[in-house]
C-alpha cells in the first residue's frame, strides 16, 4: 500500500499514515520501522507499507518510482 505521513512522534514512535486510495488515516505499528532504512519519518513523506493482522501500517519504507505509481510515460 502507498499512503503519506500525516504525523510521527520520534520519542514514542507513534504515528499515522494516510492510505491513499481511500484517504484512512492507518495507526503505525510499534515495529513499523523495524528493518527500514527510514529511523524516523517526517510529515508529507511518501511511503509503502503493509497491514499487520490489527490493521495497523508495518514495514514501512521508501517507495521506488514504480511502487508509487510514477512510470516513464507519466514524466
């Protein structure tokens, strides 16, 4: 899934995505950034992500052009 940052606390590592399809705002998992290169992320940032089993946004990382949608035709 592909969505943006709407807000991150570095200190509690919590925070929200919005899905972009729907626009839902998705609460991040406390692991969300467990293997990523992103350590903290900022508002507006444009990530993918996946669903945990509670519904929350996990393995959350950058996104390749291809990944969000942006293809040589589109530039």
């Amino acid at each position: 899934m592909q969505g943006t940052i709407m807000m991150f606390d570095p200190a509690t590592r919590e925070g929200i995505v919005v899905r972009d399809t729907d626009r839902t705002e998705i609460v991040l998992a406390e692991n969300a950034l467990q293997g990523s290169i992103f350590r903290m992320l900022r508002q507006g940032q444009r990530v993918v992500f996946d669903l945990d089993a509670d519904g929350r946004a996990f393995k959350v990382r950058a996104g390749s052009e291809p990944d969000l949608g942006i293809l040589d035709a589109d530039v």
